[in-house]
C-alpha cells in the first residue's frame, strides 16, 4: 500500500460515521426539494416566478410581432403619396398591423386636414401603441422589488420557528436541530433574491427592446410629416 493510500485510509477513520452519513444526506438533497423546505412563504415566490416568466415571453413576442414593418414600407408611401395615389397607400398601410403602419393609416387618412390636426392624430395612435407594448412591464417591475422582499419574510418567520423550536427543547440543545432550522429559514430568501434579479434582468431588456421601437415610431413620423410639407416648399 502505498503512502497517499495509507493517508486516504487515515482521513476515513477519523471522519465519524454520522458526519459522514450527514454528508451524504446533503449531497442527495435537490433544489426541488430545498424548495419544500422553505415552507408556506416560498409558495407567493414560485408563483411570480410562473407570471414573471408568462410576462417575459409574452411581451417578447408581442414585441418582436410590432417590428415587422417592412423597410420599404414608408418609401412606397412616399410614392404613392408624391403620385396622388393616397387611398392606395392607405390600403397598404392597413394590410399592416404594426405599430408605424397604423400610424401612418392614420396620418395618411386625415390628409387634406392642418398639418397640426394631422401630426396630432398620429401622436395620439402612437401613444395607443406605446401603451399596448409596456403592457404589464409594471407588473414585471413589481414583481422583482417584491420577491426578495417575500423572501426576507419567510426568512424572519422561518427564524422566529426555529428558535421556537429550539425553546422547547429541554437539555442541550443539538447543532443539528439549529442548523436545518437556519438552513430551511434561509431558502426562501435565495428564492426571493433568484426570483427578483432575473425579473429585474427581464424587465430593463424589455424596456429597451421597447425603446428602440418608440424611436422607430417617432422617426417615421417625422418623415411622414416632413413628406406632407414637401408640397409646400
């Protein structure tokens, strides 16, 4: 036998067998089954996971859906418009339902009224728009403050049973017993926090994916009034 052998052999018969069987126990044990643990605060925590995670797939591809426009949408109605042709860049706009087409339709619809009646009409779509994408982004937002805070809930209250429980024990008092009760107290401020950083993640993603959108909105009204004005020059 050699001498990391002897060593290895050593190590093993100073481990007393219940620390060992301990160690054991601990590797086996699962996420799902730390979740069990954490008690009746960790069910509010996995349910705005489940809704977070509805609002974050949700919203991308409503998202994804308004920024279909075609590139060449708004040089066509140009053309159309420069040719007289305004009912049938209507028509185009309309076979749309993204966010820029509506707002052109409408631009396009109230033609031959003051520019300012016009521009006010396509603000007013636009903000229309804007309200469907930050749909629920709110709730998203809340939901990231709220979790951790859950969290920090079921931890105190997870605590106050533990040392309740270590109080009526009589005698000295196990390590054991004191430690799980720590250990299940502290799951659900893991969760809370686990559950807030990526709704907080989720949440600043949408809303750029969103920005980006409005400045695309904003600068495609810009050119449909600046084509209206044209005429004029």
């Amino acid at each position: 036998m050699n001498t990391l052998s002897m060593v290895l052999v050593t190590l093993l018969q100073d481990v007393p067998v219940e620390e060992a069987a301990a160690a054991a126990v601990a590797a086996d044990v699962s996420v799902l089954d730390l979740l069990f643990k954490g008690g009746y605060m960790i069910l509010p925590i996995v349910l705005l996971s489940l809704v977070g995670t509805y609002i974050l797939v949700e919203r991308l591809m409503t998202i994804k859906a308004a920024d279909q426009t075609p590139e060449s949408l708004m040089d066509e109605v140009k053309q159309m418009v420069v040719s007289g042709k305004v009912s049938e860049a209507q028509q185009l706009c309309a076979r749309e339902t993204t966010p820029i087409a509506k707002m052109l339709e409408k631009g396009l619809s109230r033609i031959g009224n003051p520019l300012k009646s016009i521009e006010a009409s396509i603000e007013n779509v636009g903000k229309i728009e804007v309200y469907k994408l930050e749909k629920n982004l709110t709730l998203l937002a809340t939901i990231s403050g709220a979790a951790p805070m859950i969290g920090f809930l079921g931890t105190v209250t997870g605590m106050i049973q533990a040392f309740m429980s270590i109080a009526q024990e009589e005698g000295a008092v196990s390590p054991k017993l004191l430690s799980s009760g720590i250990y299940e107290a502290m799951i659900t401020t893991a969760a809370g926090l686990f559950v807030g950083i990526i709704s907080y993640i989720a949440y600043n993603f949408l809303i750029t994916k969103v920005a980006k959108l409005i400045h695309k909105m904003e600068y495609t009204s810009i050119n449909f009034i600046d084509l209206l004005q044209e005429p004029q020059k």
